[in-house]
C-alpha cells in the first residue's frame, strides 16, 4: 500500500493520518471430548503487506494517543489449538506471518497535543503463534505452539524544512519499531498416569531499524523522546504445566533476534525536548535500542516422578549506530541528549518439579548484545540531574531453576551472554549542566550467570538433595573512545558544571558467576535413615575487555567543574587537552 497527502489536515480527537496493512486472524481448533482424535489445530493467520507513505502538507491532530502520523503492518493472529478432554492431546496453535516493511517520508509540518500521541509512529509487528491446547485425561500431552513471524524493516525521515511538534507526555517526536512475534506456548496437560508437554516454539525476530532527521523536531512533555527507535526480539513461548504419576515438563522455546538499528540527525536536523520548560523528564534527545528476546520459560512438573522441562535461551541483540551531525538539547532530568544500548535477552527460566523423585529443569542462555557505535559531530546540551550527553552500552543478557522431592537434584543455570564492542567518536561538543550528568558513559558488560537451582527433600527414611550447578558470567567487550578536533583550529569540546559529573567514563565490566543452589535435606525414621545434602557450585566470573581512550586529528577539550569528581585526583576545576 502506497500513499502520499498533498492536503492540510487537522483532526479532532482523531489520527490525522493512518496508513495499515493487516493480516486476517486465523481460527481456534476444535475440542475434542471422549475420542481418539486429538483437540484440531489453530489456523494460520495472514501476513501483513507492504506500507509507503509520504506527507507533504500539515498533519495535526488533538487527542490522547491520536497521532499525528501512524503507519503500521501487522501479521494477523494465529489460531489457538483446541483442548482434548480423555483424548490423546490437545491440538497445534496455529502459525502467523510476518509484519511487512513500512516506509515513511515527511516533508511537512506534523503536530500534536494529546498525551501518548506520536508525531509519527512507524510499525512493522508480527502476531504471536497460537497457543497449543490443553489435554486431561489418563495418558497424553499438550499441543504445541504455533511459529510467530518476523518484524518487517521500518524507516522513517523527516527532511530538511520539515517539523514535528508534540505537547504533551508520553509524545514521541518520531517513534519506530519493529517487533517479533512472540513463539506460541504449549498447552497444559493432567493425566492419572503420564503427562507429556507439546513444544513451545521459538520467538520471531525484530527487523532493521532506520530514523533520520534533517529538520526540526520539539517535544514539551515528560518521557517525549525526541527519536526512539527500537528493534525487539520476539520472547520464546513457555511451556505449560502439567501433572501425573510421571509428569515430565516440556521445553521453552528460544527468543527471537533483534534487527539492527540506525537513527542520524544531520546537519539540519534539532532536535529539543522539554521546551520552553514544558516538561521534559526522561526525555531523551534520541534513545536508539536492540533487543533481543527473552527465552520462553517452563512451568512446574508435579508427580511421582517429576522433570522439569529446560528454559529457553534468549536472543541476541543487533548492531546500534547512531551519529549526531546537527543539535540536539533536553531540560528534564534523567534527559539524556543520545543512548545507544544492544542488549541481549534474558534466558528462561527451568521450571520446578515436585515429586518423590524430582529433577529441576536447567535454564538456558542469555543473549549477546551486540557492537554500539555513536558518532558526534554536533552539538549536544542537557541541564537536568541524571542527564549525561552520550550513553553507549552493549549488555549482554543475564540468566536461572528449582525444585523438590524425596529424590532432588536442582538444576543448573547457564550463562550470561557476551557484551560486544563499544565505540565513540566524539568531534563536537557536548555540555552537561545537572547533577550526576556525565559527558560520555560508554561501558560493555558480559551477561551474569544464571542461579543453580535450590534442592530440598523432606522424608521418613531416605533422603538425597543436591543443588544445581550455577552458570557462568561472560565477557565483555573492548570500549573505544576517540577525541578528535572539530577542525585544525577549533577542538571538541566536553563540559561538565554539575556535581558529580565526570566528564567522561568507560568501562568494560565481566558478568558476575551465578550461585550455585543450595540443598535442604530433613529424614526421621524408626531404626535408622540415611540423609545426603549436596550444595551445586559457583558459576565463574567473566572478564572484562580493553578500554581504549586515545585522540584523534586536532584538539580536544574536556573540562568538569563540579564538586565530587574524581579525574585524576585534581583539583576542583580541571581542564584536560589533549
């Protein structure tokens, strides 16, 4: 679908201009009671299309979350799958499709003035897969989850002579996503003898991401960010609970990666957020982010003989850029002028099992962040507390298990996910004027390990608890800063007023091991009993990577004259060439 508006347009307590591409919804499974046939299968739902759009004229609107511009594709939603009922098990969640891509161009005058209401939103997002269905009975299983489809790409530019204008809070100037569905979960299943678990499935993953802006963008509200731009990961589905005389737990599905993402404000782009003192907390000047998705995590397993099912591992995070040719400013606290973060997702967690004999499940990775690169050539002023210049962060995802039972043993965690490269070109300038408001934080830090799962075992004469292993931390990677002059003759420039504020600092931090689980045993008996308790081992730390500070071409200038700044050990006033 392709549109362009070549009209003024003023909409009251309306969307000015809405653009979509939907996908049909897929229909639920059919029950099945008393039969040999198990409950049906979800239906497939449909994908969304393609979704162009350019303004060249006015779009104003009024109203809470009425936008001024909304583009968005969206796959339709999966069909669940239908419940057995003394039948063999529950029916398949249907699969959905993906979200097409979405293109935006603005080369008018956008504005808005109700809270939540975006300048203009740019969305591309998949459906969740169906829901596999529950089964009860005497023997059987749950259905499994249906697939999610991918995020499309999603761009959004907005030129030269073009403005956006939002006055109120939770209103965006540009807001673009592309999200992946999350996997399906299975059914819950309860049996008289053996109940088994159908498979969750795996989180759909983000598309790429791109936000540019060459004209002029305000915002006059708190938590209004000037550009956010995400690209996010489907979570993996969970598997369902179940019980019997043997119940053993199904596996979680893994999440979804995300798309990279890109955000420019060039040489004619400003951007301005809490304007004129209108607001302006947590709004940041541009906060660009990929995230992987979490790993879908696995319900309890109750019976005489119980397994827990495993966590599914988390997704990782993409490539961020993003780069400043023009100015941008804030006038809130906790106001950053630009964040860039990739971050991985958590690892699901393992399920508990209850049984008189009982084996914890183990939960699976965190994801990886992946490389952050920022690039300043412009300006950037914040003046609240908490309000650093550049935030660069690659993280990776952290991770954790439990369970109980005459025989127990916990199950183990797994680890973190790695923290990739950092890197920060600064050539502009940038001046913090709040409290605790750095100039640059760039840091990497590996993704701690996940938690062994605790064991404990209550009973009359044998008795054996053993905790689960913990995972470890991983690495982080190396942070790379570089100064260089704006020009031979004029240098960057970092000024810092507040206290507390280093003008700049890096890091790469080692994800912390887990905790190995501990183990609680208690036996009585009448002429003897026998009682064992093993705690489960530490994860290892992960190391830190290299952090780099060097100069480039000309000068550069770093200056912090707040209190409680620790550079060096100087004096109150510190001046830095390089």
């Amino acid at each position: 679908m392709s549109a362009t508006n070549n009209i003024d347009i003023s909409a009251n307590n309306q969307i000015a201009i809405e653009v979509a591409s939907i996908g049909g919804d897929g229909g639920e499974g059919g029950d099945s009671y008393l039969s040999f046939f198990s409950g049906r299968s979800g239906g497939d739902a449909g994908s969304g299309g393609t979704v162009n759009l350019t303004n060249n004229n006015q779009a104003a609107s009024t109203g809470v979350d009425k936008h001024g511009i909304f583009a968005y594709s969206q796959s339709g939603a999966a069909g669940d799958g239908g419940s057995g009922f003394a039948a063999p098990s529950g029916g398949s969640g249907g699969d959905t499709s993906d979200g097409g891509s979405v293109n935006v161009t603005n080369n008018g005058d956008v504005s808005t003035t109700g809270a939540g209401a975006v300048g203009i939103y740019g969305l591309s997002v998949s459906n969740t897969g169906g829901s596999g269905g529950s089964q009860f009975g005497i023997v059987g299983g749950s259905g499994s989850g249906g697939n999610p489809g991918d995020g499309g790409n999603v761009s959004v530019t907005s030129n030269q002579g073009a403005s956006i204008v939002t006055n109120a809070d939770d209103a965006h100037g540009i807001l673009v996503q592309s999200i992946g569905g999350s996997g399906g979960s299975s059914g819950t299943s309860g049996n008289l003898i053996v109940s088994l678990q159908g498979n969750a499935n795996n989180g759909g993953d983000g598309g790429n991401v791109t936000a540019r802006n060459n004209g002029l963008i305000v915002t006059r509200g708190d938590n209004a960010k000037g550009i956010f731009a995400q690209s996010l990961g489907g979570g993996g589905g969970s598997a369902g609970g179940n019980g019997a005389l043997v119940a053993i737990g199904g596996d979680a599905a893994n999440g979804g990666d995300a798309g990279t993402v890109l955000v420019q404000n060039l040489s004619n782009g400003e951007i301005r957020t809490g304007d004129d003192g209108n607001g302006g907390d947590f709004s940041d000047g541009i906060l660009a982010q990929s995230i992987g998705g979490s790993g879908g995590s696995t319900a309890g397993a109750d019976g005489l003989v119980a397994l827990g099912g495993t966590g599914g591992s988390a997704g990782d995070g993409n490539t961020v850029t993003l780069e400043n040719y023009g100015s941008i400013s804030t006038n809130g606290d906790t106001a950053r002028g630009m964040v860039a973060q990739s971050i991985g997702g958590g690892g699901g967690d393992s399920g508990s099992s209850g049984g008189l004999v009982s084996i914890g499940g183990s939960g699976d990775g965190g994801g990886d962040g992946a490389a952050v690169i920022a690039n300043n050539y412009g300006s950037i002023d914040t003046t609240g507390d908490f309000s650093h210049g550049i935030i660069v962060q690659s993280i990776g995802g952290g991770n954790g298990a439990s369970t109980s039972g005459l025989v127990s043993l916990g199950g183990s965690g797994s680890g973190g996910g790695t923290g990739d490269d950092v890197t920060v070109i600064h050539g502009g300038t940038i001046e913090t004027a709040g409290t605790e408001s750095r100039g640059i934080l760039a840091q990497s830090i590996g993704g701690g390990g996940g938690n062994g799962g605790s064991s404990s075992s209550t009973s009359l004469f044998v008795g054996v608890a053993i905790g689960g292993t913990a995972g470890d931390g991983n690495i982080a990677g190396d942070v790379n800063v570089t100064l260089q002059g704006q020009d031979a003759s004029t240098p960057s420039v970092i000024r810092t007023t507040g206290d507390r504020s280093t003008g700049l600092f890096a890091q790469s931090v080692g994800g912390g091991g887990g905790n190995g689980g501990g183990s609680v045993q208690a036996t009585a008996g009448i002429g003897g009993s026998v009682s064992v308790s093993i705690g489960g081992s530490g994860g290892t730390g992960g190391n830190g990577g290299l952090v780099n500070l060097s100069q480039g071409t000309g000068l550069s200038l770093v200056e912090t004259t707040g209190d409680e700044i620790h550079w060096h050990h100087a004096p109150k006033r510190r001046r830095r060439w390089w």
